[in-house]
C-alpha cells in the first residue's frame, strides 16, 4: 500500500481514496439493512457514528500536538466532535429507556447545536489567509447555500407534519438545522471567499454538515417510530457522513490555500456552491410538472433565494467592473512607466555617446590647438623679431578654431533631446552629413565606408533619433573589431516591399547563434561585464518602432555581422 503526500503530511491512503472506501462500506450497509433484526441497524448507526467520532478526537488531538501554530482551532474542533459524541451516546441509550425524560433528554437535544457551534468556532480559528474577502457577497453565497439545503426536505414535505407536531418535534428540526446553519453556512462563507479551500478540511466539514442535514431531515418523519427508522435506507449514508467530519482532521493543514502563482484550477469547487440551488430548484420544477405544485411557503423562500442569489451576483459584476476599472488604471500607469522607462534608455545612451564623441573630440580638439599653438608661436617669433606678420599663421590660427567649433557643435547638437514631429529625409543626405561625426568613433585601423546609394531614400524619423541608431550600431561594429577591420554603411531600398534599408556591416568577431534572440533585451550583452550596459541595441529596436521600422540581424562567429534597418515605404510616399 502507497503512501500519498498532500501539503506536508504523507497518508497511507489519499483522502480520496479513503472517501471511496467509506462509500464501499455504505452500500455493504446499504444491502445489509433488510437482513438485520429489529432495531440492529439503529444501534449499527449509532454505533458506527461514536467509532467515528473517536477516531477523529484522537485525530484532531494529534494535529494539535504536531501543529503549535494551529493548536487552538484543533483543540476545539476535538472538544466539539466530544460534544457531539457525547450527544450520539445519549441517543443510543434514550431509545432503551423509552421513560427517560428531563435532562437526559435535553442534554441529547443541546448536543447537537452546542457541537455544531464549537465545531464552527474551531472553524474561524484556524488562520485563514485573507479570509474575509468581500464579507458581503460571501454572507449571501452562504445564505442561498443554506436556503437551498432547508427548501430540499420542504419540497417532500417533510417540515409541516414535524413543524405542526409535538413540541419536541420542533426542538428536533432545530437541532437537526443547527449543524447546516452553524458549521455549514460559516463553511460556505469562507469557502466562498476562496473556493478553492474546498479542497482541503473545509470542504470536508461542508460535506459532513450537508449529509447530516440531509440524513436526518429524511429521517425525521419516522423517528417517532424507531422500528420504522431502523429499516430506512438512509442509515446507510453514516459512513459518508462521518466519515467526512474525519476526513477534515485527516486532510492537510485548514490553511493551505494554493499560492496566486500556482496554475491549479479548481473548476468544480465554486460550482460546489451552487448545487444545492440547482437541486432545490429543479426539485421544485420537477413538483410543478408532476401537477403537485410546491405550498406557498415553499415558494416564497424560493424567491427570497433567487432574490438573493441575484443580488449576490449585481454585487459580483460590480465589484468585477470596479476590478476591471481598477486593472486599466493600473496597466495606464504601467504603460506610462514604460514609456518614461524607455525615455530613460534612450538618454542614457545618448548621453553614453556624448561621452563616446567626447573622447574623439578631445583628441582632435588637441591636434587643433597644436595647430593654434604652432602658429602663435611663429606670430610671436616674428613680433619679438619686428618682422612683418606673415598672413599664413593667422590663416591657420582661424581655420583651426573654425574646426574646433564645427567638431564641438556637433557633439553639442547630438547631445540635445529635439522634441519636434519627425520629418520626411533623405537618408543619404543624412549619412553625408554624419560622416564627420561617425569618424569621430573609429580609430586608427578601422575604416569606414560609407555607400549612400544612387537614388532617393526618404524615410520619416527624427535626425537625432537617426544619430543615435547609427552611433550605436557603429561603436558596436568597431569594438567587435579589436584588431582592425572595415565598417560598411550603405543606404538602398528593397525592389520587392520598397522599403528603405540602412546596412551597418563589420568584418568583426560575430555573434554567436544562441545570442540572437536576446541582443535586443536590455542589459543582455556580449562584451566584458563593466564595458557595456546592454542599453545600445534595446535602444535602437525602441527607436526604430517609434517610427513602424525593424531591424533584421545577419551573423556568425568569426564571420561578422550585418544589421539592416529596414524603414516603411509608406515614407516615400510623403516625400
């Protein structure tokens, strides 16, 4: 025999399983009734329930000792099924002592409710994990659930012959309801905050509420003749119906609820709820069409249900439109996020190839004030020298200043965020016109090959998002080039979709098949940890979307790479 592991505790047989079993004992039961004398199957009943009760004492009391944080709920669920096995020894002997009266006979009638009651304290003991919910919606699930177990026996008219009868009579219906009204509808409330705590002891304390109800309501009518009872097939059920209180202490611990990020679906268990409205009112369909419509009464509790069951479902769809409401404000300020987050990426790069230029700038910046320097020393040579100034030195001094501020302005441009519409270019013109700034990132030993193509190319984006794209996919090709090589630009369009493509190509180390998928990820990248921060590709994908363009990636290792931006032919159109 296996062992089966549920939450953290191992059983010999799953719960299951062991339900299954009982079953089998029940119809055993069930075909053992006509066979045995008198009022034998009365004391088999009663018998098997104090078995039953013992047992699951015993059981409860274990989980207290085993389980500190759950000790109390355990401790007084036991003290609830003594109770009740109290009250189910005094039914045993009342029926040998027809003359028994007084507080006998009190004791076995407060037994019930008074079990119930301890067993539904023990219930909201346990620590439930957010287990009030929305209160109001899960009171009138647990009503309508009630509602409809009491209109079952009503239906068969079982209530009126008890309800018009002797009064301990009624005390007996009272009884008989409390465990439903007490334990199952505090049940029914918390599993409606969460159904799928029915699969745990909760479901098992609402199974063991509802079967009891069930038993007794239809055992009711023949109690007073106990000779009768004893042959109803509905003592057959005792093993399904206490075995269910044992399999709540069998089961795992009350609070374990499956986690948000657990992909269990539990289909059935809120349907669970609603079966006794569905059984109650096809029960009272059924009564309309055979002719024998259900009493007033009936009907009016069927309404007052209905009533409530729609009203717990307007509450329902309001609260699922306020989630709703709720959820799009929420992905409204994701997306913002986002979008700022992306904003945020773009800087950062573009301010990673200020710093890039910068360091090109300052070397040609230095061999033009080498140049200026060099020239005032040749004017101030000839000055000392009262020799006529010669106009060639203040040629150079202004042409090197000249260049100096063209090469400045350019960084200073690029490093300004534009904030107008996207105009229609002509990408070569562009190329031509960052052919001074592109050169600025590649050193001695990489050259740079610019092929603007013969025809047009216009395309729809803004000139320092265009800089951007470029500066990023260049000082990528040139430090996958550590030893030298060639960095080819060219502009063209595709004879097939018309649109406009801008190769960036190196001759460089490559990248390898498994990395292709994930160059564009932000902070994924190939190079040293500490040389790059994985934002130049995610930042180019992100510019290239801005204006409906894609990037395609060609490459291998040892064998270069190619990136072609590919931009909407609908730009020409404007052009």
């Amino acid at each position: 025999m296996g062992l089966s592991t549920m939450g953290n505790v191992s059983y010999i047989l799953s719960p299951g399983a062991l339900y299954a079993l009982l079953g089998g004992l029940s119809l055993a039961l069930l075909a053992l009734i006509p066979a045995l004398p008198g009022r034998s199957p009365y004391y088999v009943h009663s018998a098997l329930v104090i078995f039953f009760n013992v047992a699951t004492a015993g059981l409860a009391l274990a989980k207290a000792r085993d389980l500190p944080e759950e000790r109390t709920g355990w401790w007084i669920f036991a003290g609830g099924v003594a109770v009740s096995m109290l009250g189910n020894g005094l039914w045993l002997f009342l029926p040998l002592a027809p003359g028994a009266a007084g507080a006998m006979r009190i004791a076995a009638y407060a037994a019930t409710p008074l079990s119930a009651a301890i067993l539904a304290l023990a219930l909201w003991t346990w620590p439930w994990h957010g287990r009030e919910g929305n209160r109001t919606l899960n009171l009138l699930g647990s009503l309508v659930f009630c509602l409809s177990f009491l209109l079952v026996p009503w239906i068969h008219g079982l209530w009126g012959p008890l309800m018009d009868g002797a009064p301990p009579a009624r005390v007996f219906v009272v009884t008989l309801c409390s465990r439903l009204v007490l334990t199952g509808s505090l049940a029914a409330f918390l599993a409606a905050g969460d159904p799928r705590r029915l699969k745990g002891p909760l479901g098992w304390m609402l199974l063991n509420a509802s079967l009891l109800f069930l038993q007794g309501a239809f055992l009711s009518h023949s109690f007073a003749h106990l000779d009768v009872a004893a042959r109803s097939a509905w003592f057959a059920l005792t093993p399904l119906v206490s075995g269910a209180l044992f399999l709540a202490a069998y089961t795992a611990r009350p609070v374990e609820v499956p986690s948000a990020d657990e992909h269990h679906e539990y289909p059935l268990s809120g349907l669970l709820l609603h079966l006794p409205f569905l059984a109650a009112s096809t029960l009272i369909v059924a009564a309309t069409i055979r002719g024998r419509a259900p009493e007033p009464p009936v009907l009016l509790v069927f309404l007052l249900m209905t009533a409530t069951l729609v009203l717990r479902q307007f509450l329902l769809q309001g609260q699922l439109a306020a989630s709703h409401r709720e959820m799009e404000a929420r992905v409204l300020s994701r997306t913002l996020e986002l979008e700022r987050m992306q904003d945020v990426v773009l800087l950062n790069e573009r301010l990673n190839a200020v710093v890039v230029l910068g360091a090109g700038l300052v070397h040609d910046l230095n061999k033009g004030l080498g140049s200026i320097l060099s020239a005032a020393e040749v004017l101030q040579m000839e000055l000392e020298r009262r020799m006529k100034v010669s106009g060639f030195a203040v040629e150079a001094i202004i042409e090197a200043v000249d260049r100096s501020a063209v090469l400045s302005s350019r960084v200073m441009d690029f490093s300004r965020r534009l904030q107008e519409e996207g105009e229609v270019r002509d990408l070569r013109r562009e190329l031509g016109a960052l052919e001074g700034l592109l050169k600025l990132l590649v050193p001695c030993g990489v050259h740079l090959l610019l092929q603007p193509g013969q025809e047009p190319a216009p395309v729809r984006i803004h000139t320092e998002d265009l800089k951007q794209i470029l500066l990023n996919l260049v000082a990528n090709a040139r430090d996958a080039m550590p030893g030298g090589g060639t960095i080819r630009v060219a502009v063209g369009k595709e004879r097939l979709t018309g649109e406009t493509y801008l190769d960036v190509e190196d001759t460089g180390t490559g990248i390898a098949a498994a990395d292709h998928e994930r160059i564009f990820e932000p902070l994924f990248t190939t190079k040293d940890p500490g040389t790059a921060t994985g934002l130049g590709l995610a930042s180019v994908k992100i510019l290239l979307e801005r204006v409906q363009g894609r990037v395609e990636v060609s490459s291998s290792l040892g064998a270069g790479t190619r990136f072609r931006l590919l931009f909407p032919a609908a730009a020409s159109v404007h052009a």
